[in-house]
C-alpha cells in the first residue's frame, strides 16, 4: 500500500559499492519483525545487482544505437559528398539533418557579405531566422559562423542570451550548425522545434556536428564546381564574342 507510511528504507548498494542504484522503500501499516531481515536482505542485494547489471546493458545497447545512428548518418552524407548540383545538395543535407534531428522544420542559409541569404527553408523563414538574435543585436545564426561551434537553445523564450523581440514565434528549441572549412564559414543549417520524444542530448549533437561538418566540405566542393562552370561559360561568351568580332572585319585589305 503506497498511501502507507514508509518504515524501512534499504540502500541499494552497487557490486563495487562506491555507486547507489537507488533505495527501496517498503510501505505498510506495520513493521516488519527483525528477525525477517536476515532473510530479507539477501534479496535486497540480489535485486540491487540485478538492477546495476540491467543499467549497464541499457547502456551497452544505447551505445550502440548512437553509434549505429552516427555510422548510418556519416554513410548517408558520404554518399552525398560526388552530388555538384549545389541546389540539390543543400535540399538533401536539410533533409537528412532534420530526419537525424527529430525534427520537421528548419533551413539552411549561405553566408552572403556580412549576412546570410537562405537557400532551402521548410517552414522556417529567412525573416524567422533573422529574429532570433543576441541582446548584443546579432543574430544566433551569426554568432555560430563568427565562432564556428553548434548553437543548441533548448527553449528559445526562456533563453536570458536572446532578444526575441515583441514578435511571438511559434518556436521552442532550435539548433545552429555552422557550415565551416579550413577555407571560413560558408553558412549554416538550421533545427527548429526539435520533439521531445527523439531528444537533442550530446550524443546526438556529436552527431550532427559530424554530419555539419561533412556537409560543410561537400558544400564547398558543389561551390568550386558552380564557380568552375561559370567560368568556362564566361570562357565560352568570350570566344563566341571574339568570333562575332572577327566577322565583321574583311577578309583580306579592300584595294
């Protein structure tokens, strides 16, 4: 009967004993004789190490999940590394963050000057991402490609750091990964309203901070690729432009 008064508490001690699992409390009307100790407490020890071992095979097994997790995502982002269409690409690493992430919301945004432009938005706006600033009057999204570290905010309006404004968003948390190389920041990807149900623990973070970070290099490359082929068209209208040029010049001196 848990409405009942507590009258004896057992320490559940751990195999080595310098960790507690917990304590068991045993609830009644009356108290248990002393002589029913000595059989009790053996039990007691039992289930004591009984239940370090379970914990420690959950922890085997959530181990492995997040490695699996993390395995399984840096395959998925490898096999995006060959893809030079930079539109696609983008579209594909949100899509491959957010699912990682738990999350349906987010975008991802190129730095442009001294701002960001946002190139894929799936319900988050670049006007949004904007509104989310420091008290300084940076915007997060900012200070993570100033600094180069994942911004997370567990809760956007009970975050002291940030300036919301008198604008309600229907925000909750929200997760900045910068896009960074050894060649500076390129932009960020962006994590909106993250469920509780998936998490955003550090595990998880590692990962995605991983994936950012490949994401950042096959970013880079479909940039390089972008730049190449617009030169080679700016190659091409300049040969195509001498050889207008030419023809209007007469083949051989008029006598």
């Amino acid at each position: 009967d848990l409405g009942a008064p507590v009258f004896a508490v057992a320490h559940l001690a751990s195999e080595n004993g310098d960790t507690s699992p917990g304590y068991l409390l045993i609830h009644g009307s009356h108290s248990c004789p002393v002589e029913n100790w000595a059989l009790i407490r053996p039990v007691i020890t039992h289930f004591a190490l009984s239940l370090e071992r379970l914990y420690r095979i959950e922890d085997v097994q959530q181990s492995a999940w997040r490695n699996d997790e993390a395995l399984l995502a840096m395959n998925e982002m490898g096999a995006l590394m060959g893809t030079l269409d930079l539109q696609i690409l983008l579209t594909k690493i949100l899509e491959l963050t957010l699912r990682l992430s738990g999350a349906d919301v987010g975008s991802i945004v190129l730095k442009k000057g001294d701002s960001f432009e946002s190139r894929v938005e799936w319900g988050f706006s670049a006007e949004n991402a904007r509104s989310i600033r420091l008290r300084g009057g940076e915007t997060l999204i900012d200070a993570a490609m100033r600094s180069g570290e994942p911004e997370y905010v567990p809760s956007v309006y009970l975050d002291d750091r940030l300036d919301t404004g008198a604008e309600s968003l229907p925000l909750d948390s929200f997760v900045v990964l910068p896009l960074t190389t050894i060649n500076g920041s390129l932009g960020a990807i962006n994590v909106v309203n993250v469920s509780e149900e998936s998490g955003f623990n550090e595990a998880r973070l590692s990962t995605l901070k991983t994936i950012s970070s490949l994401a950042a290099i096959a970013v880079e490359n479909a940039r390089f690729h972008e730049e190449a082929l617009q030169n080679e068209k700016l190659k091409e209208q300049a040969r195509i432009a001498e050889t207008i040029q030419k023809g209007f010049f007469p083949r051989r001196i008029p006598e």
